[in-house]
C-alpha cells in the first residue's frame, strides 16, 4: 500500500525550510495541509497519553480529547488557537508552531496517486529532500523508528510509549 512518509527529525533538522512546503490541495486558504499531518505525527509519536492530561484540562473548549487508543486528538473546529495546552504539558510535547487556529486537512493526495502512480505531490517537491515521500510500505518498523498512523500516513520518529501497568 503506498503511504505518505513523513520523516520528523529530518524535518526538525530542515529548520526553517519547512515553512516553504506548499500544498497542491484546492481547498486550502493558506495551502499549509503539512501542518495537520506534522500535528498528527506529533500527536502520534511524542504524546505521553498522560492519565490526567493537563493538556486536555487546559483547554478552555474542550478541544483535545483521547482516543480510545489513548493517543491525543485535536479538535480543530473547536480550538480557538489560545495555545494553552502547550503551557500544561509538563513533557513539552505538542509544539506550538503546529497549533494554529487555522487547520487544513490533508487528502494525502490519493485521488491524483489513483490516476498516476507516479504521482508526486507538491508537499514532496517543495519539502526539503528526503522528509516527505509517497512509499510502498505494508508494515510498520519500529527497529527503523517508522509507525503507521491510519491507512495513508507513516511516520519515521522515536516513539514514546507507555510501559503497561505505569501510571
């Protein structure tokens, strides 16, 4: 199954470069779809899944809530922007640069990949090399650091997980 591939600690070493990434989907305001899918690979591999999330208490709109797979989820329509769930977090863990009150959604671009297989999204062509890719991959490889998150997306990063019985 091909997946879009988003490599973290390439994109952090990117620096400032990341702010050049464009967005080839028609419905963005701003074109800046990569910053939900950055938001969503933090979400999925930095989070702590705190019991008590000081995080999700912060938020005057109720806006973050866990899954039942215990991992953070933002809601974008009802966050406000406020940034108060990055003061809460005692981990430091939800960066305040990917919390912006105005969200694009990412399609993943699978209705041009369907077309063409050899399709390149313009996230990819703009990204600095190696930190977005469109790959073919069928399981995940947590030895190289890459984790799934959905059916489209793969994330190469250190991933923090809870240890069972740990509070």
């Amino acid at each position: 199954m091909k997946r879009l591939l988003i490599d973290i600690p390439a994109l952090i070493e990117a620096g400032g470069s990341v702010e050049n990434i464009e967005c080839g989907y028609f419905y963005h305001r701003k074109n800046s779809g990569h910053f939900a899918l950055i938001e969503i690979a933090e979400f999925a591999v930095y989070c702590r899944e705190c019991k008590d999330a000081f995080c999700e208490t912060a938020c005057p709109k109720e806006a973050l809530e866990h899954t039942d797979s215990g991992m953070m989820k933002r809601y974008n329509m009802r966050c406000v922007g406020c940034k108060s769930c990055v003061l809460a977090c005692p981990f430091g863990t939800i960066f305040p640069e990917s919390m912006s009150y105005i969200t694009s959604k990412c399609d993943f671009c699978l209705t041009d990949l369907a077309k063409d297989s050899r399709f390149k999204p313009l996230c990819m062509k703009t990204a600095p090399e190696g930190t977005i890719d469109i790959v073919e991959m069928s399981e995940e490889d947590p030895e190289k650091g890459i984790y799934f998150y959905g059916d489209n997306l793969a994330i190469i990063s250190h991933h923090w997980r809870r240890k069972e019985g740990k509070a």
